[in-house]
C-alpha cells in the first residue's frame, strides 16, 4: 500500500496494483480498475516515483527470500 494525501488534508491507503490510471487536471484523479476515482494533493510524478520505490522494494524483499530458499 501506499499513503497519499486527499484534498481536505486527510490520509489514504490505497493498493497500487488496482491504478487503472492518473490524470492531472490541475487536481491529480486517480481511477482504480473498479472505476472508482479519487482526487489527491501529490502530482502524477510524485506518484510514479512513489509506486516504482514500492514495486522495488517488493522485488528486493522477493528476491532476499528466494535467496534464502
């Protein structure tokens, strides 16, 4: 999961692998793959970067336990 910022200051979860898409109007949307949308305060590039660290991050860790194996 990563945390993200929604307009009214308020924190939110949300599963990275479920980003259908993100589009910045100025406001950045992001829709899920259930086409649910919501509206955060990061722009699409923040995003990016944070996603690709969590993807990283979730590779490292599976490579570490596969090399324990």
């Amino acid at each position: 999961m990563i945390d993200l910022t929604r307009l009214n200051d308020t924190t939110i979860s949300i599963n990275p692998f479920m980003i259908e898409m993100m589009e910045q109007t100025p406001d950045t949307v992001i829709q899920f793959n259930s086409g649910h949308k919501i509206v955060v305060k990061e722009k699409v590039g923040q995003i990016q970067k944070t996603v690709q660290k969590y993807f990283s991050r979730l590779i490292a860790e599976g490579i570490k336990n596969a090399k324990k194996e």
